[in-house]
C-alpha cells in the first residue's frame, strides 16, 4: 500500500482492502490527505496495460467479463489479480486517480489549479487539503475530455469555459488555457448521496434541540426562514436537514443550480437551472424557474441560493402568502439583509418583513478538526438605517419566551418537539428515512411517538 510508512493521526477505508485515506499533517503545518492505493510492480503494471488492451479488442460487450477473461487466461491469481481488478475498475469506470478522492463522502470540492497539476480538496473534518495526488497535462485533458463527454458539452480554445453535472449529481466547472494563467484546471462541487438530519446535527453539535424545534415550528407556521453563513459554512446541510421537518403531505418545489437536496415528500418537485449552449439550447435561469414555481401552487418553494435578482421575485412570493427557505451568502443575519436592500437585489425596505426568522451558520475550529455550528437564531422586527432583530439564541441557548412566532400558550408544544428530537438522537435514529418516519408519525399522533421514541423504538 502506497504510503503505508507514514505517520497518520486519521486513516479510513474507501474500499477494504484496496483503497483508504491517510490524514497526516506536512512539516510547514498545512493538512495532506494521502490516497493509499496497492503498489504494483512492473510486470503488474504490464499485465494491466495487457488486460486493458484486451478488453478494448474483445468481442464482448461486458468489459468486466472481457477483464475476468483475460485474468483467466492469463492464469492471474490472488493479490496479483485483486489488484488488478481494482486499478481496471479505477480507470475504466472511474475517475482514474481522482477516483477515491470522489468516493470519499468526506470530500465536498476538488480542485485541479493548472501549474503541475496538483490535485486539492475541501473535506467536511479538515478543509482545504493538499493531495498526494498530481495530474499529467495528459491525464487533466483525458479527464476534461471524460467530463464534456459526460455533460455533453464541448469545451475547446474557441469555447475555453465549461459547466455541466457529471451523472451523479456532482457540478463541475472547467477553464481552459485560454482563460486560465496556469493552465487548464477544473473544480468538483460533490452532491452528498445521503442528507444530513436534524438528528445528525444534533450529534454533530452543529445545533441543538431546542433550535430545530423552534425552527420546525417556524415552518410549521408558515414563517419564511433565511439560512445565513459564508462557503462552506454547512447553509445547504441545514437547509436539507430542515426541509425533512416539514408536514408529508406538502407539496414542496425547490430550485437549485447544482442537484444538492434529497427529500422524500411524495409531492417535492425539484426544478434545475439549465445553462445556455449558445443558439443550440436556451438558458434557463433562477428567475425564469421562480416565477414558474409561483404559478405551480407550492405549499413551500425553496430557492437553493439566492444572489442576485431573484431576491426581488423571491420577496414578492413570500408577499403574495407563498412560503419558503432560502439561503444566502453573507457572514451574519445583518449583513444578509444589507445585501438584501443593495444591487443587485434591490428588495423594498417595505418587503423585509416577509422573511421572519434568519438562522447564521459558521465553522468552528476544534481540537478535533472543524465542525458547523448554528450561532444565530433571530426574528426580523424592523429596519430603519440598519435591520432590527429579536436574538433568540443567547450564547448557544435558546429563549423562546422573547418569540412572536411561537406563542406563550405554545411553549409546551416547543418542548415537546424538542424532547422528541433528543430521544431520536439519544437512541441514534439519525437515518434520514427514520427521521421522515418519525416526523410523518408526529403529525398523525403527537404523544405516541414522542412515547415510542422515548422508548427507543421507531413509531
């Protein structure tokens, strides 16, 4: 196993037996994620370039039968063809040597900078990472070729710029020499197969009860909520925790540029920004989708991201009795709705009000590693010169008793939602299909789940 002389304080498996992720820390300080890999040695190496060779001029039509033919043949056994199997698995249906690094769950953006193709990531425990992983001008232009296959685009020195989603769901943008300094780079914004609950969020430490029930009961009110926090703050992991809250039976519409959300409401439309192909394909953009999404009768309408324009429609909507989330890129609830009221938004100080609850996320350095963190909780009162809020998480706990969503005579349907929460957590029903479970089944009888719950079972 390539690497397997160091030192790691973190090693976790991608593929048993195959394939794990060294986490160590380099001289000058800065984090390496180390892709450990099988070694193979040249008359290995030969035997691959063989197979892969073989396969290419097979007859059959399945590539993995042609590959265990050939091993068969070739009379290859045990480690020898393991390994093999593995780097043709790897490089033919794979991504090549970015192919652990986009199996790993832990990796959110991958980044291919120009230069010596030096590959860097963004993983959810420790952030920005340099890789042991470098790609050949080779191997960047095969991978480039890969991706515009796959998004069936093309991308050449006449059109150096590239974005589509790759078949699962992850966005990937592309820049050419022409426009790029250091050379043709790439960067991969992954889609997370498997959302985040409310229930991991609690066992994260990213919130706690008493904030998600407060929340829950927001949107169960029909309170529109902003998520605030800046890249990479966790805003899209609380939204998709959140959105599991709502009731089974709403009919949900969210709008997104990249495939993030994941939701199991039977009436939940997803709709996706298209990009333009020049005369070929017309775009289609956050505004056209918002303003479709209105005339479609949404319970709740989701917009992913708002940044530009559509922030005026979204405000109109929430005015017009639609209600929704949203989230936005700024460092707190103040500074969301300054960017609110300035281009190229330009919402009416008069609409503010329509968005009631704002809730700030950042990261927080720990000592062990990063983890997101909920810190603001606040209801909209005003704004004159500056925007006026009600704080309602007081050096991380929560006082509902100063909310004008949740009333005094619904204190105790708060501290019930919040003791359900826990017990799910304390009995580890962090599955986002047994936390819909348990959210259907609050509705239908309120006292018997949280019972059940308690009990530690599912309802």
């Amino acid at each position: 196993m390539s690497g397997a002389g160091a030192k790691y304080m973190d090693v976790y498996p991608i593929e048993e037996g195959s394939a794990y992720i060294g986490v160590t820390r380099d001289v000058d300080g800065v984090m390496r994620y180390d892709v450990l890999e099988p070694v193979l040695t040249d008359a290995e190496k030969a035997l691959l370039a063989r197979a892969k060779e073989y396969v290419l001029e097979s007859k059959l039509e399945d590539g993995e039968a042609a590959f265990k033919q050939f091993l068969a043949r070739a009379r290859v056994e045990g480690d020898t063809a393991k390994k093999l199997a593995y780097y043709f698995r790897r490089d033919t249906r794979g991504y090549g040597k970015l192919d652990p690094i986009m199996r790993d769950p832990y990796v959110e953006d991958v980044h291919v900078n120009g230069r010596d193709g030096r590959v860097f990531i963004w993983h959810s425990r420790y952030e920005n990472m340099r890789t042991n992983v470098a790609l050949t001008e080779e191997e960047v232009r095969a991978f480039i070729a890969k991706v515009s296959n796959a998004v069936e685009r093309q991308v050449n020195s006449a059109n150096p710029i590239l974005e589509g989603l790759l078949p699962e769901g992850a966005r990937v943008e592309v820049v050419l020499r022409e426009v790029a300094a250091n050379g043709d780079a790439f960067t991969i914004r992954k889609f997370r197969g498997v959302p985040y609950t409310v229930v991991d969020l609690i066992g994260l430490e990213t919130a706690g009860p008493d904030a998600l029930a407060y929340l829950w009961m927001a949107l169960d009110k029909e309170r529109n909520v902003v998520i605030v926090g800046p890249t990479g703050a966790g805003k899209t992991t609380l939204l998709n925790a959140l959105l599991f809250l709502l009731r089974p039976d709403a009919r949900i519409i969210t709008i997104e540029d990249t495939r993030e959300l994941r939701l199991l409401h039977e009436q939940w439309l997803p709709l996706l920004v298209r990009p333009g192909r020049g005369e070929e394909r017309e775009e289609i953009d956050m505004m056209e989708l918002l303003k479709v999404a209105m005339r479609m009768r949404p319970d709740y309408l989701i917009l992913g991201e708002v940044r530009g324009e559509e922030a005026y429609v979204l405000f109109q909507a929430f005015a017009s009795g639609h209600h929704g989330l949203t989230t936005i890129h700024a460092d707190n609830a103040e500074g969301a709705v300054r960017r609110f009221v300035t281009k190229p938004m330009d919402v009416p100080t008069a609409l503010l009000g329509m968005a009631h609850v704002y809730v700030s996320v950042r990261r927080v350095r720990t000592g062990a590693g990063v983890r997101r963190s909920v810190w603001e909780v606040k209801e909209y009162l005003d704004y004159t010169d500056r925007p006026v809020f009600t704080d309602l998480l007081i050096n991380g706990k929560m006082d509902a008793s100063k909310s004008s969503v949740v009333g005094k005579d619904e204190l105790d349907e708060l501290g019930r939602r919040s003791r359900l929460l826990r017990e799910a957590a304390r009995h580890g029903f962090n599955d986002y299909r047994s936390v819909f479970q348990i959210i259907k089944n609050y509705y239908l009888e309120p006292e018997a789940t949280l019972k059940t719950v308690e009990a530690g079972a599912l309802p």
